[in-house]
C-alpha cells in the first residue's frame, strides 16, 4: 500500500537548516489504522504531509499503490490526492455558506452527477443525515467533525490521512469520533492518524512513535481491548 524509503525532509530556519526526518523507512499494509505519535517537534506532521502530498521531500522515495509520489507534480499529483486520498484535520474547514449535504458533496460533484446521493449515503454511516439541510453555524463540534469524515470518504479514497482530529473535541465527542473511525477500519479503510492522546492511539491497530526525526518504534495492537492498547501505549511512551 505505501512503501517509504529513506526519507529525509528539512527546512530553512533563519540561520539554519533542521533536518526534521532523518533517514525513515516503513511499510504500511492495507487495512492499518496507524497512530502515529511523538513529542511536539518530533516530525509526525511533517512524516504525514509528506505521505500524503501536501510537502515534497528532500531524500528518499514514498510509492503508494505502485505510484512514486514524489515523482509526480501537477494536475497527477492532484488527481492523487482527489481521488486516492481524504484528509480530516483537526479544524473542519467546513464552507459556511453551504449546507452540511453540499460541504460533503462538493469535491464529486466535479465529475459524478450523483454526488448527493453518495453524500446522504455517508451522512447516514455518520449519523448525521437528518442534519444535511444545515449549515455548519447551526451544528455541534462533534457534528461538524462528522461532516468532515464524510466529505473525507466521499471520493472513496484508499487511504484516510487525519491529522489530530479529536483535538479541539471534548472526551465523549473525541471518542464518538474514534468508534466511527474504529468502524471505518473494520470495514476494510486504511488511516494514517497523528495524535498526542495515548487514549486516542489506543483505537489503532499499529503505532509508531516518532523521536528527533526517526521512527523508535513500530508495535502492533491485538484486539479490541481499548485499555489493554492504552497501556502499551502508555509503556511506549514513558520510555
């Protein structure tokens, strides 16, 4: 599914240069849920936005479904990311002056004249269907998180990058969240997630921590024993 090989990635600092990612190498499988955590400053962002697209990298080589993402540019990469990739972050960025049914279904109206009706059809997976005629003002936190996994599914992507979803969210929200997330990742999705919470981490099936720009470790959770994974994530984490 992605193959990532010796990346590098740097930046200009005023007086200097901060290598951020120095030398990673991973595999990750179809079907993961991968937590992805670290210190602030420790490159799990940067890590994601590579992956994903939105930042070019130094060194190294990142190929997805056979595809060598930092081989490609433009209207490719773009078309990558439309149609093989969704992106939840921790801000909805959702259009105020659209509905939450035209906020989901926005990006595949381009080129699907039913893109409604796939809309409503992930509003229902969501739970939030009898909200489509809404505008974002008039709904929850939680709820406008929702829309946002919805439009992030819309395109049907391969992969699902989220980027400290729960953050801005209270504990029961963050953990409706989580169990929707959960459910997608039984259901056959691949996610790619960062997040400073051990018990949000506890929701994946792999963890990574990242520490000064490497990957220190890679530990798969068995099972859906969510205080069991908190624990283990918990030992990790106080190393």
């Amino acid at each position: 599914m992605i193959d990532v090989k010796n990346l590098r990635k740097s930046y200009q600092t005023q007086d200097k240069i901060v290598e951020i990612l120095k030398g990673i190498n991973i595999h990750v499988n179809p079907g993961d849920f991968m937590i992805i955590m670290g210190e602030s400053g420790s490159g799990k962002t940067t890590f994601l936005n590579c992956v994903s697209g939105f930042d070019t990298i130094d060194e190294g080589s990142i190929e997805i479904g056979g595809t060598k993402l930092n081989e490609i540019k433009g209207k490719a990469l773009e078309q990558l990311r439309l149609h093989q990739f969704g992106f939840i972050f921790q801000d909805n960025y959702l259009i105020d002056n659209l509905t939450i049914l035209e906020n989901v279904a926005i990006t595949r109206l381009q080129y699907d004249a039913k893109a409604y009706e796939k809309a409503i059809e992930l509003l229902k997976k969501v739970h939030i269907d009898h909200l489509k005629d809404n505008y974002p003002s008039q709904v929850s936190g939680g709820e406008k998180q929702r829309c946002a996994i919805a439009r992030a599914l819309v395109n049907e992507p391969k992969i699902l990058f989220a980027d400290e979803p729960t953050a801005a969210l209270d504990r029961q929200t963050a953990d409706e969240i989580m169990n929707i997330l959960s459910e997608l990742n039984k259901q056959g999705q691949t996610i790619l997630m960062v997040t400073h919470s051990p018990r949000i981490a506890a929701y994946g099936t792999r963890m990574v921590f990242v520490e000064s720009g490497v990957f220190e470790c890679d530990e798969a959770f068995t099972g859906d024993d969510l205080e069991a994974n908190y624990q283990r994530v918990m030992e990790i984490t106080e190393r």
